[in-house]
C-alpha cells in the first residue's frame, strides 16, 4: 500500500501566499463598502 502522506509525492500542490490573500480580500472588501456607502450617500439624496 502507498504512503499517501509522502510529502515528496505532494509538492507545491497548492502554493499558499497568505500575504497576498490577505492584502486582495482586504482591498476587494473595501472597495465593496465603498460602492455600498456611494450607494447609500446617492439614495439618502434622491429620498431629500
């Protein structure tokens, strides 16, 4: 039966950049409340 857990079978399946994953979803959420708070600031002046 194989080793399966072998980590020389598995290398650099998945490359992690958690730096980057963490700097991508904090712009892309920021940028998402910002369209979120236009859109809030352009509904409060249309009902005004």
């Amino acid at each position: 039966m194989e080793n399966v857990r072998d980590p020389r079978e598995h290398f650099n399946e998945e490359p992690r950049h958690d730096f980057t994953d963490v700097v991508v979803g904090f712009i892309g959420f920021a940028g998402f409340m910002t369209v979120v708070f236009a859109g809030m600031v352009i509904a409060k002046a249309l009902i005004s």
